[in-house]
C-alpha cells in the first residue's frame, strides 16, 4: 500500500521510520519532509497546511492511508477535504481539533463535562481582563486561545508582568488573532506528563507515557518551547495516577465528545500537571507531541501501520510495548525560539548512524549536494533505548557528542526530573 505522512518534524521522521518498517507499505511519502524522511520515504514538496494540494496529490497518487502530524492543517480541515473525497486518513476533523485549536473552547469544554483543570476565565477585552487579574492570585497563567506554536503561553509573576503580556498580546497583537481571546487562569504546581491515547469513537487505546521538557534552559529555566527533550515512560505516572487519568479525563473526553455530536478520531493528547488534588489538564492537542513521539514510537513493536489500520477501521488492537526506557534530546539552532538561523552544515551524523542503541530523528533539516544543513529552529532529535532511564540519557549524550553544527545548543539534563525523584 501507499502511505502519505503530512508534516516534516522530529515527530514526522519518527512516524515515517515506524511506518517504513511496516511489510504492508510498499511506498512512502513525506509532505514535505525533511533530511531525514529524504532517506526512508520520497519527500513531496508540498506544504502541510496546502490541505486541498495535499488531496489532490493523494488523489492523483491513489494514496491508501494518511497519518498527518502537526497541528495546523488539523485545526485547517484537512481530514474533512480528504474524508469528503473518500480517502482515508488519521486524523480528527475540523470540529474535533477545536479542542487543540481553541483553548477557549478546550476550557469551556472540561467545565461542561467536569474534567479536572486549572480554574479559568476567559477575555476578549484587554481592559476587562486586567481589571479581573488583579485581583487573581500570583503567579498567574495567560494563554493566547489560538494555536501559537508553544509561544502563547506565559507564567506571570507580578501584575506589572501579566498587564504587559495582556497588552502584548490583545492591544499590540504579537501573536496576531491567535491571542483576540485570552484565558487567564490559575497556576498548577506538580509533575507534568503526556498523556496520548488513540481515538476512535467510543474505542481508545493508550500509547506509552512521557514527559516533556518545555523550557528552553537546564532546569526548566528560560522561555517555553515546543520542547526541547522527553523521555517514556514517565514514571510519575503511576498505576493508580494512569487509572484516575483514564476515568477523570480520557474517558469523559470521549463521553464529552459524544454528547456534542463530535466524532473523534485521531491521536489524542493530554498535557497534564499532576498535582496534590490529582491529574488536571493543561491543555489538549489534537495529535501526537514532538518531541514526545519520538520516544514513544521507539517503544512499541511490531508492525505500527498494521495496528493504526485495523484500529482505524474500528477493529480492537493491543500494542506490544517495548519494556526498555527511551530519551530523545533536542538540538537546537542559534536563535531557537525566537529567530533560528539556518543554513549550517552539520557534521558527525554518519558516526552516530552506526551506534548501538541510538537513533537520529531529523526536524529542520535539509539535504543538499549530499550535505545535510540546518533549516529550522529544532534541527535533531537525538535518541536512545537503555535498559533504564540513565542509560538511556548517557547513550543519548554520548552520541551528542560526535555531532556538531555552528550554534547548536541543547539541554543537558533531559530526564533529571525523573533521576532526581527516583534517583536510578
Ligand atoms: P500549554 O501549551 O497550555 O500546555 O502550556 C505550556 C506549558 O506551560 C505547560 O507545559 C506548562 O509547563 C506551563 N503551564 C501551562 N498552564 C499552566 C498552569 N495552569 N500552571 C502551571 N504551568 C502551566
Ligand atoms: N511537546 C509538546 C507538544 O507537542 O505540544
């Protein structure tokens, strides 16, 4: 069969490397990819918010199956163009991605169906939600309701600080529309997890568990990203904190879901703080995490595309995890977030292709004259199985160190948190 991956991050690649070991797909197709995809699947230059592009060349192409990634084209309608075409796709519709594309309504949707989250208020005017912040206690959480990258989130710690991102946002417009809405809401404290599960109506199934590192800084300093590391499983989430996540949130999710007349099917992400009160979510993403995919898709075996095909077509399926820990780095380009620079030779990538135990997922990448270049503000995922979390961590930085761009900086202590709590 032919299979169409949309998208061309870490994430993209690692779906694309699952999918590839699959005997069911004979060819593979990136849109648009990245240096990465280039060597396992044929890269499509088309981009992934092009939805109607994208249906008409997997219409021409008689593409079977299309697993899309990223956020945007989700949020864009791209499983309903190809759905009203008879092509199928994984992916949950246009309405179904409000839950990931409006915070506004992801909020206004855990209150109606009592699932746990921050307490919350929502604004449309910019002096009407300063009046209310000053009286909310400190910190204080504002989000942009739209889709912002990871960049529409900010923890204010004065109220000098949260009228200025008020004023950022509503009055000089930063994030454009995205932030026309803004929800102010209450500061969590505990261990954050990822929790992703595969929807299909009222069937769910869970992927293993992982926790990302969000700030751009060692111990969780510096601005927030789209992630920089994560590693699976998380150990924080244990049996009896799964169970609650599962009763408090997945599955009122799904009943939710159903009583709005919202057919959900698709990967479903909880961003989840784990407090003293018990889980609450963050926020909803209508997809898998990047980088949280990639150490996830390391763990389950066997034949990926198989199981996500049955499971699409409504069948039950039981994934065979693998029991080993996984840890993926990210680095970065000079400039992440804010301006990346592009345009680096990166070099050492064939010394760590040989590693045991080790594999690079490529994000913003690009392949030119047979040399790989730097294209984006996440430039490598680099990833490893050990038998535990520290070996994990070390196969990953011992394999960072073979590899070399002009500017590239990570963190160094993806998966400390874990260490530390757990100390092995
Ligand atoms: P979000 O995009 O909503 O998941 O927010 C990005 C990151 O900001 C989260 O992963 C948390 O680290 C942090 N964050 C968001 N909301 C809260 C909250 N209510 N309390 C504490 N931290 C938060
Ligand atoms: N790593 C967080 C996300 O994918 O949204």
């Amino acid at each position: 069969m032919k299979v169409l991956v949309v998208g061309n991050g870490g994430r993209e690649h690692a779906i694309a490397w699952k999918i590839s070991q699959s005997p069911l797909v004979k060819e593979l197709y990136c849109a648009k990819g990245n240096g990465g995809t280039a060597k396992i699947a044929k890269n499509i230059p088309i981009e992934p918010i092009h939805v109607e592009a994208l249906a008409d060349f997997a219409q021409r192409e008689g593409i079977d199956f299309t697993i899309v990634g990223p956020e945007a084209p989700l949020v864009a309608g791209i499983v309903d163009e190809f759905e009203k075409r008879g092509l199928k796709v994984f992916g949950p519709n246009k309405r179904a991605s409000l839950l990931e594309g409006s915070k506004a309504f992801a909020k206004e949707f855990m209150q109606k169906h009592q699932i746990p989250t921050a307490e919350f208020h929502i604004f449309g005017d910019p002096q009407k939600a300063k009046n209310f912040v000053k009286d909310f206690g400190l910190p204080v959480v504002i989000k942009a309701d739209g889709l912002a990258s990871g960049k529409g989130v900010f923890i204010c710690k004065s109220y000098e600080e949260a009228y200025q991102t008020i004023d950022k946002l509503m009055v000089k417009k930063v994030l454009g529309e995205a932030a026309s809405k803004v929800v102010i809401e209450e500061f969590l404290e505990g261990e954050e997890a990822s929790y992703i599960v595969m929807v299909n109506g009222d069937r769910y199934v869970p992927l293993p568990t992982s926790q990302d590192h969000k700030r751009l800084l060692d111990g969780d300093k510096g601005p927030n990203t789209g992630g920089m590391g994560a590693y699976s499983p998380n150990p924080f989430v244990d049996e009896d904190t799964e169970r609650s996540i599962k009763e408090l949130i997945i599955e009122r999710v799904i009943k939710g879901l159903k009583e709005e007349g919202i057919n959900y099917r698709g990967f479903l992400y909880a961003g989840l703080m784990l407090t003293q009160k018990g889980p609450k979510v963050l926020e909803f993403n209508v997809r898998l995490g990047d980088p949280e995919a990639q150490p996830l898709l390391m763990r389950i075996r066997g034949d990926f595309c198989e199981a996500l095909l049955n499971f699409y077509e409504g069948k039950d399926i039981s994934l065979d995890i693998d029991q080993r820990h996984t840890l993926c780095v990210v680095l970065a380009s000079k400039g992440y977030p804010e301006k990346p620079e592009d345009g680096k030779e990166i070099k050492g990538l064939e010394e760590v292709e040989g590693m045991e135990d080790v594999v690079i997922f490529h994000a913003g990448t690009e392949i030119r004259e047979g040399k790989v270049f730097t294209k984006g503000g996440r430039v490598l995922n680099v990833c490893a199985w050990g038998e535990n979390l520290k070996e994990a961590q070390e196969k990953a930085y011992n394999a960072i160190k073979r590899i070399h761009f002009e500017g590239m900086h990570y963190r160094k202590d993806i998966g400390y948190r874990a260490l530390l709590h757990f100390q092995r």
